[in-house]
C-alpha cells in the first residue's frame, strides 16, 4: 500500500504557527493519514505499545509533532515507517508521554448531560435590542474586551456592558453558552441579555450591576472573619460551576466583584472558561500569569478543576500575608521558579516523575534546586492576626503541585478554616426557621 501524504499548509506550521502549534499541538482529522483509523493501526499499537492506554490521536499529535520541528522526514507517515518510528519514539525517554489525569469530582457531568449543553459551537445565540441600553461610564478594560456602565432605559435599573473585542465567534458562543447555563447559580455574575451593533456587529454582554470596590484597597482591610465569610462565598461560585461541568480557568482578584457594605460576591468573566471533558487536553495558555498552575506552567494540558482551586489558594495567600501577587513572576519562566522558592523542588519533580512530565530544558536550567520553605516565615506583626493553624492547614491543601492532591471546592468548604462561618450561617437558618414556627403557631 503506498500513501503520500498532503502536506499543503506544512509550510504555514513551518513559519508563523510553528511557535504556537509547539506549545500547544492540536492537529485536525485533516492531517492524519486515510489509514489512521483502521482496524489495522490500532492493533499495531496494541502490539507496538502493549502498555498503552490513550487514545490513538495522542501517538499521532506526537509523530507530527516531531515533523514539524524537524525531527523527523514527512516519510514517516507511511504505515510502515510510521510504527519503526513510534517504537523508537515511545521508547526514548526525552519524548515520552505526558500520563493522562482525570478530576477528583464531577467526572462525567457533560457525559450525563444533552449535547446542546456543551456544544457551544453550534449554539444559536439571541441576540437583544441594544437600544435598551444606555452607557453612562466606562469601568475598565481588558485583554478581550471594554467593560462600561449603563443603565436599562425601559426599567431605569443599573447594570454593566462588556463590549467584546474581535474574537473568534466560537469563543463568543462558548462564553455565552456557559453564562446561559450558570445563570441563578450562587454566586455566579448573572448575564441579563446578549446585544450586537447593528452596523459595527460587535457583539456586548449585559451583567447585572454590583457596586464593587478596588481588591487593592479592600484587602487591606478584611478582617480575618472577613477573609473567612468572601473564600467561603467564592468556593461556594467555584463548587456550582464545577458540578456544572464547567472550570472557570482565570480565578484571580480582579474578576471576583466585592460589594463590602451588602456583604455580595459575584464571580466574573467566564471568557476563559470551558466545559470538562476527562481525557481531553486543553490550552494551556489560560489564567494570569500569577495565579497559573504548575500544570499550565510544565505544559501539562490534561487538567481540570483543580486548576481554580490553585488560583483561589494563590488569592488566599495574598490575603492572609498581605502580599500581593503571592507569586509575583516577570514570565512564565519565573513564575514556576517564584513557586518552587516557596514550595521547592523536591515535590516538584515528584509531579512531574508522577505523570511523566518532560521539563522544559530552559525552565530545567533557571529552576535549579531549593527547599520547601515553611508557611510561618510569611508571618509578620502586620499580618498576623489574619494567619491561624487552620488557615495555614487550609492553604497548604491547595497550594500544591500535585493537581490531583489539591482540596476540591466542596472539600475546601467543610475544611475547619470555615467553622466559624459555617456554624454561623447554620444559627442564623436555626432561628429563622424558629422564628417561622413561632410565627405560625401564633
């Protein structure tokens, strides 16, 4: 049987995707060979690779892979010298596999759910009258879009406009799907209504309005119930979502709204956030540099919940040290060199040993070797009424390499950190329920 492969758009690998598609390979059904689904080559990859267990677009995405970085000729995708290759290539230590992860929680939520929950590519969005809408200020600005007041001229009500930059439509439909089905869930920013410009189509999203102060100004000044009271509101945001089958992947303090006098948190922008399959490998290129996890810093791309659960322990750190960013990295580089300061090495390769994780040479050569420092050497006259054995408990649980060790959102909730808001929250429903009873028996 002879195949020659169609290497049409090599040369555009080759050139201005090359740095992209190295760090994160995601090769479409049009580049695999017509035998690559036979009956022929999985049972030679059960032969080849008696041990292996992934599936075979993984075998596949790492041959190209050397191909495009010139490891290896195009001819190697003939049958034939395609299975030499692989032999050789699975048993060289320098390109193993990444071992696969799967959550702790709210495995299978999207398998249980219709495919129009998660399917936001063929998602009809409705869109609304922008007319309805006046803005009044502009609040800021991101990376992916403009964020203003406005009010609702038809009802007079305050709300927020997020006015989206040029993106991909299906990045558009992918937020819009997950507000859509977090809509009503504790904690969790609600969209109002969808609206396009009629002549610049660019498309705006309307959020309920909350009166939110400055996390710089405000952090400095929680008392430690109140670090306690606004983690447990956030986890409770973070545990919906994840049962939702949705990680929100860009935790950090600019997008968890504070309204301090009424004692309300809102989790904002899901731009980055997606929908958790098992076995699925993701962009690593998420989350703000200083709230990544190890595992988008290692290019690790099978993660999953426990991503949120490191960026929230990272915002826990700066509150209760007052230290902000805790890890305060120049680049990505130096980010994972900023952790392995505090957490060391050691545990570090453990990780990486443990899912077979091939380092970076360049990160190999800057991190070198250090040891695991202790939390209390972050406490200080000026912070330490905010730090207790349980808050430090609580923060080791989650600041760990090991995405698979970290706490779970529900888990974190029932940690003793949370006692005394908990019981607090469990007195104040006692007596309302009291007071229901008294009320009807009168």
């Amino acid at each position: 049987m002879k195949f020659a492969p169609d290497f049409s758009l090599f040369d555009i690998f080759q050139s201005s995707k090359r740095k992209k598609y190295e760090r994160n390979p995601q090769i479409s059904s049009v580049f695999r060979p017509p035998w690559f689904h036979s009956w022929f080559f999985n049972l030679e990859v059960a032969l080849v690779l008696p041990g292996w267990h992934g599936h075979p677009t993984q075998l596949f995405q790492q041959i190209y892979f050397m191909i495009i970085v010139g490891k290896v000729g195009t001819n190697v995708l003939r049958p034939q010298n395609f299975f030499n290759s692989l032999r050789s290539f699975h048993t060289c230590n320098k390109y193993k596999m990444s071992l696969p992860s799967k959550a702790q929680c709210y495995v299978d939520v999207n398998s249980h759910k219709p495919k129009e929950y998660w399917d936001y590519e063929s998602y009809a969005v409705q869109w609304g009258d922008q007319d309805n809408y006046q803005l009044v200020k502009k609040l800021g600005r991101g990376k992916y879009s403009e964020v203003f007041e406005a009010i609702n001229v038809t009802t007079n009500d305050k709300c927020v406009v997020k006015m989206l930059k040029p993106v991909k439509k299906k990045k558009i439909k992918r937020e819009i799907k997950i507000l859509e089905n977090l809509r009503g869930g504790k904690n969790i920013i609600t969209l109002l209504g969808v609206v396009k410009d009629p002549v610049s189509r660019t498309p705006a999203l309307i959020f309920e309005y909350v009166n939110n102060t400055d996390f710089k100004q405000l952090y400095q000044t929680l008392t430690d119930r109140d670090i306690r009271y606004y983690l447990y509101e956030l986890l409770k945001a973070l545990d919906f979502s994840h049962s939702m089958g949705i990680m929100h992947r860009d935790v950090k303090p600019h997008n968890v709204m504070i309204d301090h006098a009424n004692k309300k948190l809102r989790l904002i922008d899901w731009g980055l956030a997606e929908f958790y399959h098992p076995g699925q490998e993701y962009n690593v290129r998420v989350a703000s540099r200083y709230f990544k996890g190890p595992e988008l810093l290692v290019d690790y791309q099978m993660y999953d919940y426990s991503l949120d659960m490191w960026s929230l322990g990272c915002m826990f750190a700066s509150m209760i040290f007052h230290k902000e960013p805790f890890f305060h990295g120049h680049d990505n580089y130096d980010q994972l060199l900023r952790i392995a300061r505090v957490l060391g090495t050691e545990e570090l390769f453990k990780y990486l040993d443990k899912f077979q994780i091939e380092l970076d040479p360049r990160l190999a050569d800057i991190l070198g070797r250090h040891s695991r420092k202790r939390w209390e050497r972050f406490v200080h006259s000026e912070n330490q009424h905010l730090v207790s054995p349980e808050a430090l408990d609580f923060l080791d649980r989650l600041l760990r390499y090991d995405h698979s060790s970290r706490l779970t959102a529900r888990e974190a909730m029932d940690h003793p950190y949370f006692f005394p808001i908990t019981k607090g929250q469990h007195d104040l429903q006692q007596s309302s329920v009291s007071a229901a009873v008294s009320a009807s028996v009168a």
